[in-house]
C-alpha cells in the first residue's frame, strides 16, 4: 500500500489524483491532503476520504476546519503546519499540484523528507531547475512527471536506446488557428474555453498564450536532460498524441490516450507498474484523422520562454514570475490578451540578469518581476 500527500488537493489535480486513490484502493491511500483557502471542498474530501491529515495554508479557515472534522483527523495550518505534513514520516508519495511559485517551496520540504515527487507543478522545476535536481540527487529520491506530455516521453525512453529529440504536442488551446488580428480580440471567456481539457484557471490561460508549452519545454530539458536545441514543438489538436521521442536511429515512439489527466497521474503512482483501471481503450478508428502543424510565430509567449530557457539563469525565473503576474492581472480583467506577452517581453527586457544560487535568489528574484509588473500596469 502506498501513502500519499496531496499538495493542491483542492484543485484539478488533487480531485483527479484522489479519484485515482479512490479507484486502487487496494494500491493507494490518501494519507494527508492539502488545500490553499477552498475549506468547503476541503471539508468534504476529509470526509469522503479520511486522511489521518488534513491541510489548509489559509491560517484563518483553521477553527473552522476544526468545528467541521472529526477529531480522529490532524489538522495542520499556515506554511509550517503544511511544511510539518509535508515532512512527516508516514508516507512515501508527495503529490504537488499547487499552482505556481507558490508550490515551490513545499516540493523542497518534500525534497528534503526523501520522498517521491509526483510532479504536476511545472513552475518549481522551471524556476528551481538545477538546484532542484542537485537536491533531488541529494536526497536520494527522484521526480515522476504527472504533466501528461512528460509522462508520456518518460513512459517512451528507452535507455538502451540514445535520444536524438523530444517532440512535445501541443494543443493549441482555444486560439490555435486564429490570425495574429483575431487574437487581439479575445475575451477572458474565449481564452478559458479549452478545447480538450479542464484544468485550473491559470493553466489554462498558459495553454491559450502557449505559455504553458514554453514551461513544459524548460521542464523537459531539466528531466530527462535534453538540450533545448532538440526539444521540437508539434501543435496536435485532437491531443491523442501525448508526446513522442525520437531516437538516433531515427526510430520515434509515441505514447497515445484519450486526453484525461488520470493516465499520468496514475502511473506516476503506480510506477514502475501499471494497474488494471475499466477507463476505456483508445479507438483510433473512431478519432478518424490526427493533424499536425507548427506553432505560429505571434503566439510570443512561447518564443519568449523558449528563449528564456536557453539563457538560463534568472531569465526562466523572471518568464516565470512575469507569466504568473500578467495571467492574475488578466483574469483580474486588468489587462488583454496580447497584452500577457507584452508584460513578459518588457519584464524579461528589463530586469537584470542575476546569477542563482540559492532557493531564496529565486524567491528574490520571483518578487522583484512581480513588483516590476505591478509598476508596469499602475
Ligand atoms: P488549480 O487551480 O485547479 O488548483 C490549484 C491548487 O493549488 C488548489 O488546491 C489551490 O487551493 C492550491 N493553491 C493555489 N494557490 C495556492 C497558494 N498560494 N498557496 C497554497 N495553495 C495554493 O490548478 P491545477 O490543478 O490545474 O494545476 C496544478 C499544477 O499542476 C499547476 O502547476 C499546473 O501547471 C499543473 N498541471 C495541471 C494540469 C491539469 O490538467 N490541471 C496538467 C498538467 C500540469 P484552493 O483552491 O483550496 O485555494
Ligand atoms: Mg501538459
């Protein structure tokens, strides 16, 4: 049986990995779930779900959480409530699936505790990079990656066999075969709209700017140690594909599903096995027809990040912090569509390059774009 933390229980993720806990009961448990402020839904998976711990970072909903549970259920509260879970010993698995630079340090305490990091939060390794995977090698644990497009590269390499490339498949969000003119003209309401998938809000505005394939594009090249030069962009909108990797021999491997975040949750608890699960099996014959095209060039967002990557440095910190900033101010209605990008160009522009040495030069360096931003739009 393995015991495992959710961090971000309360959000896409969470809800899917605890389905997935739910589904293999004889597999998996839920030993501790984290929320951020949603005490309601909270509330309601301490009881379906009977964790021995229950988290909220929101210090204030403490009481009320109390009032609500039974008292055979820890409570923690605040960051080092959280931090307390995180680094108990009865568990094996940490989930983290909070969104944002917020996840971040919370995946370090993970770290740090020895456990194994199901990965969904991209941000972390973007902003972390290097100093995540020497921690990682530190502690003697590793990452499995829960983004479905990393599951799926992981699930296809082969270590016998040299890697040539990784082809990430995109989407393309709603706004894939629109013209730079149209896109200047979308709402909040069309860029929540995704076509293949529900997920959180943030990420899905990050899959409309194509900002989310910049990130993954950086998460790549920190977990299976691929240069940017060989990490290949391919816009698939029916999201069947979930990634590929080519090898030196040319030969390319894919892994294939129906788009639904469970596979790679899934098997990022259960690896390195596969458990039976009555989800039903891909029939190409109905899908038809799979397409594929390049990205387009005013999509800037992920030039931006692609090219923040290469640098290196404070640059994928600073895309990152500035990413984060403009999306909040977008779904604020603060500012366009168009104008997310514009926010990320000026403040990668314009902040100077700083050299990484520590987690707390990243936090430095993630407020500052911040506070650059918030400047930016008063
Ligand atoms: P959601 O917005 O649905 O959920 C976010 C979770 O994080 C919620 O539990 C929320 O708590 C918590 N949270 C948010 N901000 C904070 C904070 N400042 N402090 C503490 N907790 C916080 O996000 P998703 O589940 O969509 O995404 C989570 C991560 O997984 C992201 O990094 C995303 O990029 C990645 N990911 C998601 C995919 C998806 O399909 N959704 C696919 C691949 C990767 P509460 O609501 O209680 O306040
Ligand atoms: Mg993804």
């Amino acid at each position: 049986m393995k015991k495992i933390v959710i961090l971000g229980s309360t959000g896409s993720i969470g809800t899917q990995t605890l389905e997935v806990i739910e589904e293999q009961k004889d597999d998996f448990t839920a030993f501790g779930i984290v929320g951020g402020s949603n005490i309601d839904l909270l509330t309601e998976q301490a009881l379906k779900y009977q964790p021995e711990w229950v988290g909220i970072y929101d210090e204030t909903k403490y009481q009320e959480l109390k009032n609500r549970l039974p008292e055979s259920i820890n409570i923690v509260a605040g960051e080092r409530g959280v931090f307390e879970l995180v680094s108990h010993s009865g568990y094996q698995i940490l989930v983290a699936a909070i969104s944002g630079i917020a996840g971040l340090k919370s995946t370090i305490k993970g770290i740090e505790a020895g456990k194994v990091i199901a990965l969904a939060n991209k941000e972390t390794l973007v902003a972390g990079g290097n100093l995540i995977l020497d921690l990682v090698k530190k502690h003697n644990t590793y990452l499995l990656p829960v983004d479905s497009e990393h599951s799926a590269i992981f699930q296809c390499l082969n270590e016998n066999r040299k890697l040539k490339k990784i082809i990430l498949t995109a989407s393309g969000g709603p706004f894939r075969d629109y013209s730079e003119a149209q896109l200047q003209k979308v709402t909040l309401e069309d860029a929540l709209k995704h076509p293949n998938w529900s997920m959180g809000k943030k990420i899905t505005i990050d899959s409309a700017t194509l900002a989310n394939k910049a990130l993954e594009i950086i998460e790549a090249h920190y977990l299976f140690d691929c240069s940017y030069e060989n990490i290949d962009v391919l816009i698939h909108k029916e999201s069947i594909i979930h990634s590929m990797v080519e090898f030196v021999d040319t030969s390319i491997l894919a892994q294939l599903g129906y788009p639904s975040m469970k596979l790679p949750i899934q098997f990022a608890l259960s690896y390195p096995n596969s458990l039976i699960t009555n989800w039903k099996s891909l029939d190409l014959s109905q899908i038809g027809t799979l397409n594929f095209s390049k990205p387009k060039s005013y999509f800037k967002a992920l030039s931006l990040g692609i090219e923040a990557g290469k640098k290196g440095g404070s640059y994928p910190v600073v895309y990152n912090g500035a990413n984060e900033k403009a999306v909040e101010f977008f779904l604020n209605r603060k500012i366009g569509f168009m104008e997310i990008s514009q926010l990320i160009e000026t403040a990668l522009n314009q902040i100077p390059s700083f050299k990484i040495n520590s987690f707390e030069d990243i936090e430095h360096i993630d407020k500052t774009t911040r506070e650059f931003l918030v400047r930016g739009i008063r």
